[in-house]
C-alpha cells in the first residue's frame, strides 16, 4: 500500500509529501506518529519544498550579479556602513513603501554586492526581483525596439517589485535610453522600488542623464526620500587578489 500510494504522491507532483513520506518509512517513523500528526508532517513537507521551490525560482530569475547574503556582510567604520540602516533594509519593508536605496562609492568597494544581498534577501521573502547592469539593460532595450519585443521587455520590467540597476552612470544616456529610462522610472513610481548602484555621486546623475527637463523629471521620482548608502574607503580589488566586489570586507 506503501508503495502504492507514494507512486500516487509522485505522479501528483506531491514531491514534498512523497520524500518525507518515503523518509518515514525507510526510518521507521510513521508508528511514532498519530495519523493528525501524519497528515499535518506531510502538508508541512509539501508547503516547505514549494516554497523553496518558488525561492529558487525568484533568484533564478533575478539574474544576480553575486551570490550575496547579508548573514555575510562586513561593517568597516573606515566604509561608512550603517549596520543598523543596512538591517533596517533588509526587512525589505522599505518595498511595501515603494521608496528606493541608492548607493554610491568609487569602483570595487562592495556596492553590488550590498544591493544583491538585499535583492536575495527580497526574494527569499517573496518579493519580484529583477537584477541588470544598466549599460546592458538599455543596451538590450535598444534591441528590442528594433526586433519588435520592446513593450514586453518593458512589461517584465514593470512586473518587478524591485529592479536594481547597477552601474549607473558608467556612460551618458542617449535620447533612446534615455526615453526608455524615462518610462521605466514612471511606469514604477510610487508603485514599486529600485535600488540603484554608481560609482559617481547623486550630483553628477543629472549630468549622465541630460535633457534637462527629463533628467529633473527622473531625479525627482528616483531621488525624493530615497534611502542612500554611501560608501568610502579603498577599493577591495587593490587589497586582495582576486578580489571581485562580492568581497565586502
């Protein structure tokens, strides 16, 4: 019956159920429970490994840069890292405000890594995460308007309920990014959040974007009461070798 019934929990797709069922039974375990305490094991089983599953998925499809983890991170008094503030985001309570996290601090010192630790941390509570280099990404979308698939890159863009853009700035927008970073800050203001990584200051984004009249209408939704990480200190590529930025030490 054993047998019988695990073939059934498998061909179901109950593969939550069908290993910890098959577990107590090679352990010899199922005698040691009442048949609640059974049911109850099994359907704990099954909502645990679908929740997993749909984790994994998440990251999957974020796309991370790093595997981060903020269990992982370093605080430095010489890097200006707030323990408290970085904890605070990593409730993630800041994406049900719709508010957005930029950081900033010169080349190799950890900033990707920090905003992909806080997108895995997102996704392991549930949250929509998208993760792309922004040269890439716009380079992508150039792409796609002229293959025609442009309004459903847009579309899974807007499906996110946090995109991180890193690398901001690293080259001037031209009018065709530029129009399309227009239409993904407004598509997602006040309904969904960024987090936003460059190497230079918030003073000079205004300069990257250009268009004067675009480029305040995108600060002003980015910017206003945005959360913001600056870091200093010494590159850790010049301390270690090798020493990508996921070493955040």
């Amino acid at each position: 019956m054993n047998t019988n019934t695990l073939d059934k929990l498998r061909k179901l797709k109950f593969y939550g159920m069908f290993h910890a069922f098959k577990s107590s039974i090679e352990t010899g375990q199922t005698d040691q429970y009442t048949s609640d305490e059974l049911l109850a094991h099994l359907i704990d089983s099954e909502w645990d490994y679908r929740q997993n599953r749909r984790i994994e998925r998440q990251i999957l499809y974020a796309r991370f840069r790093y595997k981060a983890s903020i269990e992982e991170l370093h605080y430095h008094v010489e890097r200006s890292i707030d323990r408290n503030q970085v904890m605070r985001l990593a409730d993630c309570t800041f994406l049900d405000r719709f508010e957005n996290l930029l950081i900033t601090g010169s080349t190799g010192i950890g900033k990707s890594y920090l905003a992909s630790a806080i997108g895995y941390q997102a996704c392991m509570l549930g949250y929509r995460v998208l993760y792309a280099s922004t040269p890439k990404l716009f380079a992508k979308l150039k792409m796609a308007k002229a293959d025609g698939s442009y309004i459903k890159e847009i579309a899974k863009i807007e499906k996110q309920q946090l995109l991180i853009l890193d690398d901001f700035g690293i080259q001037p927008f031209d009018a065709q990014s530029r129009a399309a970073l227009m239409e993904i800050i407004e598509d997602r203001h006040s309904k969904t959040s960024l987090i936003i990584t460059s190497q230079l200051p918030i003073s000079k984004w205004h300069e990257v974007i250009g268009e004067k009249t675009i480029a305040d209408a995108i600060l002003d939704r980015i910017v206003h009461d945005a959360h913001r990480i600056e870091l200093k200190g010494e590159s850790m590529r010049k301390k270690r070798a090798p020493a990508p930025e996921n070493n955040f030490q």
